[in-house]
C-alpha cells in the first residue's frame, strides 16, 4: 500500500519515494541508497515498520525477531514460521513486505493501490 512507502520514506529521511522524479539512473541510485539502509535495520526497526504498516501489534515480538536482510528474502511463507498463521493477517503483512521489496529490489515497481 501507499501507506508502506510513507513508511519507508519517514524512517529513511526520503521524500517522495512514491512518485521518484529524475531520470532512471538517479532512481536506480535512490532505490539502492534505501535497499541498504533497509538491509541495515534490525529486529526492532523492522517491527516498527511492519507494525505501523500492519497495525498487527499482536505479532511485533515476531517481527523485532527478523533484521532488514531478512524481510527482503522472506516469503510468504514465513509468516506462518514466525507465528502469523491468520490467513488474513498473513494477507495483510505480506502486501507490507511485498511492497516493501517491490521497491527495494527494484521489481517494474508500480504502487499497490494502482496495480491492476
């Protein structure tokens, strides 16, 4: 969701991650420049991110227990390996990480809310 990316700029100082301006290579750099600052996070800052993403409190103890390298590995089913077993509190986290890594990897990102 856009929410995910208000997120991400809030806890890495950018702006405007949503709508990045310039031409491909200076976006290219902006994506790597967040990629590693989000490999970088730790337990905590991961649960910040996908608690206030989610608003799963219930499962911040998961969260705080994987590091930024992780959430950008993850996959859907690691979210039962870490205690989300809710089909739609899985649905609900994953969109957040999705997104999260759409971003990150650099994947023909297209924001959520305007995929088709």
């Amino acid at each position: 969701t856009k929410f995910a990316l208000k997120k991400l700029e809030a806890m890495s100082g950018l702006q405007g991650l949503e709508k990045m301006q310039g031409d491909a290579s200076d976006q290219v750099a902006i994506k790597k420049r967040v990629k590693a600052e989000v490999e970088g996070w730790s337990g905590s800052q991961c649960s910040d991110f996908l608690t206030s993403v989610t608003a799963m409190r219930p499962y911040s103890t998961a969260f705080s227990a994987i590091n930024g390298k992780a959430i950008l590995r993850m996959s859907i089913n690691s979210l039962s390996s870490m205690g989300v077993k809710q089909f739609d509190h899985q649905r609900i986290v994953w969109a957040a990480v999705k997104e999260l890594q759409r971003f990150c990897n650099n994947i023909e990102y297209v924001p959520a809310d305007e995929r088709v």
